[in-house]
C-alpha cells in the first residue's frame, strides 16, 4: 500500500500545484483502510510534508546568430561560426553555420573543433556534429591550406549541451 499511497500523494501535489487550490494537504484513512487526502482537514488527519517541485528553467535557442568575434587572417577578412550558445538536445545532431568572406579559395578547407578535437572538415557553409556530451564546450572553426596546415582560425565559442532527462 505505501506505494499506492505515494503515487496519490504525488497526484495530489501536481494538481495543486498547477491549480494552486490547496496550500495544505490532510492524509487521514476511509473506513476501508485506504488513503485519502484532501485539503480539508478532518478530526483524524495528519498534514502531508510536500516536498519542492523539482524544476528546469526553460531554454530558448539562439539560433543563425554568429557567436564568435569575426576574425580576419592571410586573405580572408571574415571567419565565423553560427550556433546557439545552449544546445538543447545533444543527442540529437547540431547544425553549425559557417561563414567565411571572401568565398573559401579552392586549395583551401576548414576543420571544425570541438574541445580541440576535429568533428568535421570541408568547404560547406554549414556543419553537423551529430551528438554531444553533456555540459561545456568550446567550438573553433581552423582553415587549413592546401599542405594541411593550418593558416588561422576563428575565435573559440563556449557552448553548454543539455541532455533530455532518462527519469521521466
């Protein structure tokens, strides 16, 4: 019975919560044995201790906003990465912006970090990393020349991953 007793309980708080009728809730016993509750005290009822309701702020996206400071180096005048400072889903792939003035040269392709380590690489204007870890991160766009060097890159963005939660 004690779990059929908590699942009550916890219907009860959510209810109140979200309808905000009941500031106190009375636990007592019907003549059968079961649980009640309600927000009228009775001559038999204890007060429940309800616990606060565990919450997460919301996360609303940035998203086609450059986030990195426009770098300029060995013939281009702008490097920069477009991407949401919260990823709101890292299991979910993540769709970077790149933007790179004058036009990449031929001979040339980027190289897209993520904490130092490469994620992908190319001419396109865009990028997909497909999962992260949670928690923060650093991304950085490298241009590299046509001997794998690298000839410059854009300045790092910090970026922080959430994870949709396993305990619903």
């Amino acid at each position: 019975m004690p779990d059929k007793t908590k699942i009550i309980a916890c219907c009860l708080v959510l209810s109140a919560g979200s309808i905000g009728i009941a500031d106190t809730v009375y636990q007592s016993t019907d003549k059968n044995g079961n649980p009640v509750f309600t927000d009228q005290p009775q001559p038999s009822s204890k007060p429940v201790e309800l616990k606060p309701t565990n919450t997460t702020p919301g996360v609303t996206p940035v998203t086609g906003q450059p986030q990195s400071e426009a770098t300029r180096f060995s013939g281009y005048s702008t490097v920069q990465l477009a991407v949401p400072s919260s990823i709101p889903n890292g299991l979910a792939p993540t769709t970077i912006g790149i933007s790179i003035q004058p036009q990449l040269q031929p001979e040339h392709h980027w190289e897209l970090l993520l904490d130092g380590q490469l994620q992908a690489e190319g001419q396109a204007a865009s990028a997909t990393i497909e999962q992260m870890a949670r928690g923060d991160h650093q991304l950085q766009l490298q241009i590299i020349d046509r001997n794998g060097n690298p000839i410059g890159s854009s300045g790092p963005i910090n970026i922080f991953v959430y994870w949709p939660s396993k305990n619903r």
